[in-house]
C-alpha cells in the first residue's frame, strides 16, 4: 500500500509538471516576435504587412492570440477598409476577453464597422414595397395638382382681358378714326382704363441647397433640416431633375432642400 501512495502521488507529480509546461509553452502573446514586429510596422504605416505579422500570431497561437485579433480588426476597420472582417476579428476579441478594460471600447469599434458596411450598400433602399408605392402615389397626387394648377392659371389669363380689345385698340389708333371713336363711343376708353386684375403671385420661398458629401442620405438629409426621417420624399421630389430615381445620390451632387 505505501508504495502504490507513493507511485500515485508522482504520476499526479509528474501530470501538474506537463500541464505547467504546455501552458507556458507559448509564452505571453506580447512578447511574440511577430506581434512586436507587427507593432512597429505599425507606426512606420506599412499596414498590410503588419497585417501579415498579427495574422502569423494568430496562425501559430489559434485560440490564445487575443490581442492580434484586436489589432488585425481595427487594420481592417481604420486603414484597409473592409469593415466585415473587422467584425470577425474584433468579435474573436470579445470572446476571448469579455470583461476586459478594452471590451467597451471594441464594442464601440464593432458598431462603427456594421455602419461602415451599411454606407457600402446601394444607396439606401427603401425599407419595404409599400413605402416605393406611397411615394409614387404622392408623385402622382402632385403631378395631378400640377395639371390642376395649370389648368386653372390658363383660364385665369383668358379671362383678364378680352379678346375685342385689341381690336379696338387698332380702331383707336387708326389715325382717321380717332376722333371720331373717342365722342360717339367712349366706353372702348373706359375699358382700356381699367386696371388688369391679376393673380397675386405667392412669396417665393427660400430654398436652401446642399452639397452631398460622403455618408449623406436621403434620410439623414431629411434627419438634419427636418429632424424627422420621413420627410426625405420631399427632397427627392424636388430634386428629380438632378435625381432620376432615389439611388441615383452622388458624391458632390447640390440638392435644393425645400
């Protein structure tokens, strides 16, 4: 019995010694030649290879290589702009170290990389069929009271003068019948006095124009000068000239905000 103790207690001896020694086997991730040499490359703004040298630590190291994940992330997000694998490799950093002081931090990063891969898609699409329909309903409700408006503004201009006037203007000025026009049939005269009643014209109203720059959308356009999202329809509709559908927002493009 003693002996059997004694052979157990150094195979448990021996079992704690290996699994010190394979735990310290690859040594802090810091002081990986690789992750130094990816820290200076860094500075000296040779990203893609120090992108290279963080992602060999990763290669090498497999779960136990945090720090290159959040490194490698943040190359992709601020210098290499691919915002989806900035994403894989920030997340591998919150896995690996969840309660970390940085984890805030990476968090926030995450985010900016879901936005920056949200500018990445065609223009801003509408959220669902019935917003297209609703605004193709209102660009024809609009198109109809344009036709309206026009309609009603022609017989305005019909009705303001009539048509015998100029005929008699030219009698009245034919210089053999002048005199004698002005004492049999005055009213002619009185007529031609009359003020012409017109259509007051509406206050013109102020127009502001904007310069699209990068990131604008029609919505945070609409957010901006409205402070309410929904109001963007307005901005397109009076842009169609310049705006053939609502994906067609250029870099530099000026927008009259109504």
């Amino acid at each position: 019995m003693p002996q059997f103790r004694l052979i157990s207690l150094i195979l448990v001896l021996l079992m704690a010694g290996c699994d010190r020694d394979s735990g310290q086997s690859l040594g802090a991730e810091i002081d990986e030649s690789e992750f130094r040499r990816g820290q200076k490359l860094v500075k000296q703004g040779r990203h893609q290879e120090a992108l290279a040298s963080y992602l060999r630590v990763i290669e090498k190291r497999g779960d136990s290589a945090p720090e290159s994940h959040l490194e490698v992330g943040i190359l992709y997000l601020q210098q290499i702009k691919d915002p989806l694998a900035s994403i894989y490799h920030l997340r591998k950093y919150l896995e690996r170290q969840p309660n970390s002081p940085q984890s805030p931090q990476v968090r926030g990063l995450v985010d900016s990389a879901k936005r920056e891969f949200a500018r990445t898609l065609p223009a801003n699409p509408l959220e669902n069929q019935s917003e297209r329909l609703n605004m193709l309903d209102q660009m024809g409700r609009l198109q109809r009271e344009n036709d309206q408006l026009k309609e009603a503004l022609a017989r305005a201009r019909g009705n303001v003068v009539p048509p015998r006037v100029n005929n008699q203007r030219s009698v009245l000025t034919s210089p053999l019948s002048v005199a004698p026009l002005q004492e049999e049939d005055p009213e002619p005269m009185q007529v031609l006095r009359e003020p012409v009643r017109s259509k007051p014209t509406p206050p013109a109203t102020k127009m502001r124009l904007h310069t699209v720059e990068k990131g604008d959308t029609l919505f945070v356009l609409s957010q901006r000068y409205y402070g309410n999202r929904s109001k963007w329809r307005d901005i397109y509709a009076a842009n169609r000239d310049v705006m053939p559908n609502e994906n067609s927002l250029q870099i530099g493009m000026v927008l009259k905000i109504p």
